[in-house]
C-alpha cells in the first residue's frame, strides 16, 4: 500500500490510551478530558500534514527570452505518478510611486497577450541573482523618471503558483523625486496620475484587473491607513 506521506500518531501510544480509555468510562470527566486530548492530538496532525509532490524528472521543453517550460514526472503521496508543466522565470517587481498628496503614477500600456490596453504599477523583469529592491528602484525610474526616498517592501505575490515559478516583490515608494522616464527601447507606455482612492475604487469595481496592480494597491491603501492612525 501505497504511503500517505505522513506516519499517524504512535499507533502503540494511541493503543494503550484507547485500552485505559475503556476502563475510564464509568468516570465521565476523566473520560472527556481523555478524548478531548487525543482528538486535539489528531486534528493538529491532519491540520499540519503536507501533501508533497515529489519531483522525479523533467525536461525542458522550451527555452525563451523570459520563461523555460519544463515537463515533469512527480510522485504524488498515494504513489501515482503524474505530469506537471512549469513554467520557470525569474521573478520581478511592482512599484506604486505615491506622492504627499495621496497621487500615484501609473503607466497604460499594450499587452499583446490579451490584445488590450491596460492601466498598471510600474513593473519589471528581475534579472538572475539582481536585488528586488535594485530592480524597483531602476524600474521606477525607467517607467515614471520618479526616484524616492522611502522603498517600503510590502511583501512577495506568487503570481500562478499552480504552474509557474514568477514571484513578485511589491514595493511602496515614498517621498517622490521627478525625472525623466526613460523606458526599454520596445516599450511604449503613458504616465498617468490617479489618487490613490480612485484606483482602489477600480480595483473594487474590476476597471483594473491586473493582479500585481491589485496587490500592490490594496497593500499600499492599508499600510498607509496605519502608518497615518
């Protein structure tokens, strides 16, 4: 039979609870307090097991500028062996530059996947082994001209974890600097001004449904919100 990935509670232990368990029974409380333990022993067990898979081979199916698609073989905890696609990338940024006055900037810019216009923070492409933070402060500059005096990282998003390896490092700037923006020489993209009220409202009402934007929006509106109580 097949493991289940994790070993139960001490079956002997668990014997011997059970066996006094039934000489116990004419004393209601001492019987409760008994069951009570044993089944808090297992819930915490079954709460904390980890369903892993098991990664046996897998082969690079495609290699590209941004991504390498591998196909793998993986053992899940019944023993059955199956095929998982994964798409491996470096990882990137977003950045949400916010002014004293509550304004972010944002960029509209074309994504050929979805053949549309979309309003987004500014973001970019992690190289391999580059600092997050290095890569937020070039990208805000590149992509808006701002710099700034506070980089607050508001955490990491893993973006399709069920198949790819892209995490997204989000990032609060504060205390803006303008610039001239200079973007990569294949991107086309407009610089637009909205408070940072009005983009919660368009993520609320899904106007924007890019999920590093919502992130980094909802993330920011919070921390601000207790930064200023």
């Amino acid at each position: 039979m097949p493991s289940c990935g994790y070993e139960p509670i001490d079956r002997k232990r668990t014997e011997k609870i059970l066996s006094f368990g039934k000489k116990m029974w004419k004393f209601p409380k001492a019987y409760a307090i008994l069951i009570n333990t044993l089944c808090k022993s297992f819930y915490l067990e079954v709460m904390f097991m980890e369903y892993i898979e098991k990664r046996l081979e897998g082969d690079i199916k495609y290699s590209g500028v941004i991504v390498k698609v591998r196909l793998d073989k993986a053992e899940l905890i019944n023993g059955d062996i199956v095929k998982r696609e994964v798409v491996e990338h470096p990882g990137g940024v977003t950045v949400l530059p916010v002014d004293e006055d509550g304004n972010c900037y944002m960029v509209r810019q074309f994504r050929y996947p979805f053949q549309r216009m979309m309003l987004e923070a500014p973001a970019g492409k992690l190289e391999y082994g580059e600092d997050p933070r290095d890569c937020a402060v070039r990208e805000l500059s590149e992509e808006t001209g701002f710099s700034a005096d506070e980089m607050i990282y508001l955490g990491a998003c893993c973006t399709s974890p069920g198949f790819s390896t892209e995490v997204l490092h989000i990032y609060l700037a504060l205390g803006l600097h303008a610039g001239e923006s200079h973007p990569d020489e294949d991107e086309f993209l407009d610089v637009e001004k909205h408070s940072l009220t009005e983009l919660s409202e368009k993520v609320m009402s899904g106007e924007i449904d890019d999920g590093k934007t919502i992130v980094a929006v909802l993330k920011a509106e919070k921390y601000l919100k207790q930064r200023q109580a």
